[in-house]
C-alpha cells in the first residue's frame, strides 16, 4: 500500500494509520517542547509517570500479588502488552508510539484483585451507574490523575482517550461523571478505535493467554498433555519438543511461548493485511466508520486459541486457589466499600469534597479502584480488626 506523507513530512506510517501531524488534538490547548518527535510520545509519558499506572505494580493479574514474586502483575501484564502492540504496529506500518501510549494505559483503571475486583464493584454500582474497568481508564486519564495545575487529567491525545473508550462501548445507561460529554466528543469520528487501539486489543489477548498458560504451569497444574490436547499450542511446540525431547515442560516453556507468540503476531499481521487489501480503506478516519473492526487473526487461528482459551477457563481460572482468592477479594471490596458508604468521614478528605457533586457510590468506587491488593488489604484490616487501631 502507498505511504501517507503529511504537510510535516512524515511518511512513517500506511495511508490507514494515524499520523503524528494529524492528530484530533488534546481537551486543554498547550505550548508542547519542541523536540517532541512525536505528540503520543508525551502522551508516553505521562501515562507512565502518573500514579494510577505505578500502583499496577501491586494490583492482580490472575494470582493475588502477595501469592509469590514470579507471578504476573496488573503491570507487568500492561508492559508486556506494549512489546507485542509495537510489534504488531511495526509489522502493519501503524503509528508505533500512538499504539505504545494505547497499550500503557489501557489497564489504568482496574481495581484491586484483577476481574474478581472489578465484578465487585460492577455489582456494587449497578444502580449508581455501573463500573467498567476501560471506562474507569478514561476516568483516570481524564479526571482522577491531576498532577498539572492547569487542568484535571493528563490532558492525553484525543487518539488515546478514544481507544480507551471504544475498547468496551459504554452502554447508554452507564452514567459515569462527564462520560455522556466524552462518549459524544470521541464517537463523533465513528464507533470504532483507529487500528492502532484495534492492534493494541489483539496485543492484549495474545498477552494474558501466553502469560497465562506460563502462570498456570507453575501454580495450577496445567500439564504439558493438558495443553497438547489443544491444536495452537500442539502445532508450535512439537517443532521445538523435538530439538529438547528429555528437557522438562520448564525447561523450554519460554521457547515455546515465544514461538507461539510469534505465530499469533503474525497470523494477526497477515489477516489484517488481507482485510486492508481487500476494503483499501484510505484514512484512519475510514476505519473508524466501518462497521467492524479490522484487525484480527484469521478465522482458523481464531478458533485454535479460541479452543486454548477454555482450556485456561477450566483449569487456571477455575482452579481452586483461583476461586477461593477470588471469592475472599469480592467479599474484601463489599465489605470495604459498605464500610466507607456507612461513614464518608473515613474517606480522604480530597474524595469527600467531591461527594455532593457526584454522590458517595460514585467517590467511594472511584477510591477503591485506585487501591492496590496490599492497601485494600490493609484498609480490610484496619476497618474490621478489632486489635488494629491504627
């Protein structure tokens, strides 16, 4: 396909992607450095010097982060999504930095305790207009972050704050603070995320189902035959079980999932390209008008890790330590979240002030998903342990 160079001079990037000379801009006008290469760069930036994205560190992936120091975290997760989110871009001439900055903050606004977390507060907020963890991503970006005094928010790319968005469409009837002005600002371009949040969604899936399977053969007792039984993972380990036939399943588990991550990478390459080629649509504007998502992987593919998926679903997720740390974090975040809705006062004063603008379910959910595991913990313990008095 032929490159797009704009008036700046840029020819980085395909016809389809966005290019650093054209972005939509950001919410509050600034005087940028001059030697910014590039606007998303800054966006880069900012999302990982803001405080919402270091408390990732200690926030679950799977296994609750006080479980061992091997496992995947909430941002160890996000920093592997970013390798394999440039990778793809690379592969497809996308806006690399535009789809690293996607990436990195596509996690921001996950709660403490990984999914078990979130469901939690998605029932606690049912009535009180619901939680979404992508939505909350938007609201950190755009609201609870405000190290600059000019504005609330990091004040990102509108390119950024869409894809955050069109990950997960809110439904009509979310009623998030602000979301009704956001929601028509960033869909105004169209319902779909520009291909670099379309490759950003794919580096997410190929992330968590690698990382996965690798946690789940230290702690759950996924075997090697569970996992043969599966044609993705059969297909690329067979090459490599052949060069290492007395080597343990530990031993060469890192060759095979690089393998397997380079053919999912690929396979995504190559079928999106096809789509590209067959619809030639001419601007990331077009992409975002389509009526479905372009990137993806080829059906067979879709259907292999499709197969390899469930088996993650019934023997990591649905593992005993799984479930039981889950239903404890569930039952922590009620029990929190009833204790700070009974008595404001033991809130923070900064989310206090904020209670008769937004309401207490809004400014305690909002509190919440920002703890890590430990403090959320921590704050269990100094609300219901009768001998903690600190």
């Amino acid at each position: 396909m032929s490159m797009s160079p704009d008036a700046a001079g840029f020819d980085r990037v395909a016809i389809y992607a966005v290019n650093d000379g054209r972005s939509r801009g950001r919410v509050h006008p600034e005087d940028l450095p001059p030697t910014m290469d590039s606007p998303f760069e800054l966006d880069h930036a900012r999302i990982v010097h803001c405080t919402a994205f270091r408390r990732l560190m200690h926030k679950t992936q799977v296994f609750v982060t006080e479980g061992g120091d091997h496992f995947r975290t909430r941002l160890t997760h996000t920093l592997e999504v970013a390798v394999h989110a440039r990778s793809l871009a690379r592969r497809l001439r996308l806006n690399e930095p535009l789809t690293t900055a996607i990436a990195l903050a596509h996690d921001l606004g996950h709660p403490p305790f990984g999914h078990a977390g979130e469901r939690a507060l998605a029932e606690l907020m049912a009535d009180f207009g619901g939680f979404e963890h992508n939505l909350q991503a938007l609201r950190v970006v755009d609201y609870l972050e405000h190290p600059y005094p000019g504005w609330r928010g990091l004040n990102l790319s509108f390119e950024v704050r869409e894809s955050l968005l069109k990950h997960h469409l809110p439904d009509e009837t979310m009623a998030y603070p602000g979301l009704a002005a956001a929601r028509a600002e960033l869909l105004l371009i169209g319902p779909r995320p520009p291909l670099e949040g379309q490759v950003a969604d794919l580096a997410d899936t190929i992330t968590y189902t690698l990382h996965d399977i690798e946690d789940g053969l230290v702690e759950c007792g996924l075997g090697e035959a569970d996992l043969n039984d599966t044609r993705l993972w059969r297909g690329v380990a067979e090459k490599v079980r052949e060069k290492h036939h007395a080597r343990s399943i530990h031993a060469i588990r890192r060759p095979i999932l690089d393998a397997l991550a380079e053919y999912l990478l690929e396979d995504a390459a190559q079928a999106t390209r096809r789509r590209l080629e067959r619809l030639s649509p001419d601007s990331s504007e077009a992409i975002r008008r389509w009526d479905a998502t372009l990137a993806g992987f080829s059906d067979g593919v879709t259907a292999e890790l499709a197969e390899l998926q469930q088996l993650l679903r019934r023997v990591v997720y649905g593992n005993q330590r799984v479930v039981r740390m889950d239903i404890k974090a569930r039952r922590i975040v009620h029990e929190v979240f009833e204790a700070y809705l009974a008595e404001p006062a033991l809130l923070p004063a900064r989310f206090r002030s904020r209670i008769p603008e937004q309401g207490p379910h809004r400014v305690v959910a909002d509190y919440i998903a920002g703890m890590t595991d430990r403090f959320c913990q921590h704050e269990h313990r100094r609300l219901f342990d009768a001998f903690h008095f600190d």
